[in-house]
C-alpha cells in the first residue's frame, strides 16, 4: 500500500486534501474505507469513474481524492464491491444501474448512498462511471433546511397532491424526508405512510411516533415500477402515500387516482417552475386524452414547489424556492378555464399564493446569502461573469 502523506491541492483548503491511505492497486477491501474517508470530508457526492482520479464534491466544487486515475482493474473492484460481479455484463446490455449501498462501521452506525452506474467510453473504450450520493441517515427537519413557514403551512392537506420539483441534485428527496419527518412526529401522526422509493435514501427507524406507521418499498428490488407502487399502495389502507417520481403518464396516473380516493399523495418531478410542472405533466398525456387528465389533475393539486440549490456565502449550499398553493377557489377557477390558458394564469397567480423564484432569490442575495452570479442564474439576468 502506498505511503504518500496526504496533500492539500487548494493552499489552505482542507476540502482538497487527497485520500492518505490510497493503495497502489484498489481491491475489494479498500472500498468501505475510502467512501467512508469522504464522507467524512464532507463530499456529498462521490463519482468513481474509468481513466479519472476519484473526485469528492463539497458544496458544489470537485476535488481529486486519489493521486493516480482509475484503471480497468481498479473500476471491477468497485464495481463487484458496490453492485456485484455481474455489472460489467449489465452495463453492456444498455442498462444503467440505480441502487443503494450501505457500510456498517459498526454495530450502531451506517453510511448510507444512493448510487447510479452508467456505461460510458473512456479514451475510445467501454467503461463506467459511479455516482455515489451520501444520505444522512436520519432525515432533517423543515426548519434544518430553512423551507418558508407558508410550505410548511401548507405541507399536510387531508388527501390531494403534493409536487416537489427541480433539476437533478436538487434536495428534492431531502425536502420529502423532512416533510415526511413532520407528518410522523405530530402528536397525532399520520396514520400509515407507504413509501415507493428508487433507491431508498432516508430511512425513519430512529423516529419515535406512535401514532404512525412507515412501510418502505424500493422499486425495482421490491415492485416493478412507480406506477405498480401505487396500485400495491391503493390495496394496503394508506393515509398517505410516497410517489419517488412522477415520470411517465401511467405513474402521474396513478398518482391523480389515489389523490382522487381520499389520500394525500407526494410525488417528484425533474421540472423548474410551478407553471412548467403543470403544463410538463399534461403533456405526457396522448392529445385525445389531455384534457380530461389535466382536469383530473388540478382536481388533486394542493401544492407546488419548485427548489435549486446553490451555494451559499461562507460555504455550503441553500435552497431556493418557487412555490405556489392551490386551494380551492383557485381550483375551480382554473378549472373553469381552457387548459391552454393555466400557465399564463398560474404565473399571475404565483405572487398571491406563493412565491417566485426571483422574489426568493433576491431575499437571499439582499441578505448576502447568496452572491450576484446565483442571484442571476435564478432571476434570469445572465449567467452573472
């Protein structure tokens, strides 16, 4: 095993500081030590791929890990360690690989990850990449993350559809947990919350509510597909029912259906803004079918958010948010409305019953939280150079 004393590649940045204990040739055995290593850095998101040092991400910036690139040799370990030995052969039949992965350094603790591997071509060859995101193992609290008094406010409708969206890497899983989090710990629950998870990221062992009850499903490991989650959830009496992603029209289906039958339905969407999640959703719907759908849908709709994370002054990241309520009047008079004409409306809208995301921007650049770039990303000023 190689001897090398760790360095730090940014004057001054502990965060740069390389992995002191990496071996010349990783096995099977050196992962866990090394995930656990970055983890303890504070990298939220690890990526291991082909013919690349192993980079760290903290708070939005990669830093190197190892020394050296990763080789054919080196990838298989990670790959049989994390995944199993038949990934090789899964990744070449044009499948990428969602999964959790958990270390146990203990008997009372873990370190948990989400994790994608996808096929990609290094240097004019096959070759794989592996994202692995750290989970907390507890979820936080609406309050950790600083979500406005008005969405916690309107978090808990009795039954109807609660959307939380954004891009990718975006905290909308983490907003869930923490809203789920809410839901258990009210001194009266939330009677039976059904979750359908792909990979399962927060779990609520640690919780104390006596008067909830959460089953945890993972799809595919458990059922096939979102869509299937839901018509398992329909047969189980749930109080309230977990959507990990709204993707395709048999899954927002399925979602609108138990909305309609008295529960309170959570679901995620990879859209930015209250306005666009409508009119994304309607759209995966056939033409003859649309309208009826998009009526369906807004019949169930009880809250949008919308949230970004970027990094915040100081360090680490904050998230922002665009948000919009949908009590009743504003149902009905939607509905009352063509569907051609919603985003327009909703966008006028937003302001009375919710928030913009300029507005949220710019009280977190007013407060110096956030600098001018961010602020311009978000407000639609430029990319801010």
């Amino acid at each position: 095993m190689a001897t090398r004393k760790p360095i730090s590649l940014l004057k001054g940045d502990v965060s740069g500081i390389v992995y002191p204990d990496e071996p010349d040739r990783f096995r099977e055995e050196h992962v866990d030590a090394l995930l656990e290593w970055c983890v303890k850095q504070g990298s939220s998101d690890i990526t291991i791929q082909t013919d690349r040092p192993i980079y760290n991400d903290i708070s939005g910036v990669l830093y190197p890990a190892t020394y050296r690139a990763m080789d054919s040799s080196d990838m298989i370990s990670f790959l049989s360690k994390i995944y199993g030995a038949d990934a090789p052969a899964r990744l070449a039949s044009a499948k990428d690989l969602d999964i959790s992965y958990e270390i146990r350094p203990d008997r009372y603790s873990r370190v948990r990850f989400r994790v994608n591997i996808t096929a990609i071509q290094a240097k004019g060859r096959d070759a794989a990449q592996i994202t692995m995101r750290s989970l907390p193992t507890d979820p936080p609290y609406l309050s950790d993350l600083g979500v406005e008094q008005a969405i916690i406010d309107a978090w808990s409708p009795r039954q109807g559809m609660v959307i939380i969206t954004g891009p990718t890497g975006s905290g909308k899983s983490t907003l869930l947990a923490a809203g789920n989090r809410m839901l258990l710990e009210r001194p009266h629950g939330c009677g039976k919350m059904l979750t359908y998870e792909s990979p399962i990221e927060f779990t609520y062992d640690s919780i104390k509510s006596p008067r909830s009850l959460v089953a945890q499903t993972e799809i595919p490991r458990h059922l096939p597909d979102f869509s299937a989650g839901v018509r398992n959830a329909l047969r189980r009496k749930p109080n309230v029912i977990l959507i990990g992603e709204a993707r395709d029209k048999e899954t927002i289906s399925a979602a609108i259906e138990a909305a309609q039958t008295g529960h309170a339905v959570y679901t995620t969407t990879h859209t930015t803004g209250v306005s666009s999640t409508i009119k994304r959703m309607i759209s995966s719907f056939e033409k003859d079918e649309r309208t009826e759908r998009a009526y369906s849908l807004m019949e169930t709709l009880r809250l949008i958010v919308t949230q970004v994370l970027v990094p915040r002054e100081g360090g680490g990241r904050i998230g922002v948010r665009e948000w919009m309520a949908f009590p009743e009047e504003i149902r009905e008079k939607l509905l009352d409305m063509d569907i051609n004409n919603w985003a327009n409306e909703i966008q006028r809208l937003i302001p009375l019953y919710g928030q913009t995301m300029t507005t949220s921007a710019t009280i977190e650049f007013e407060a110096g939280v956030i600098n001018k770039r961010y602020y311009l990303l978000l407000t639609g000023g430029g990319s801010g150079e």
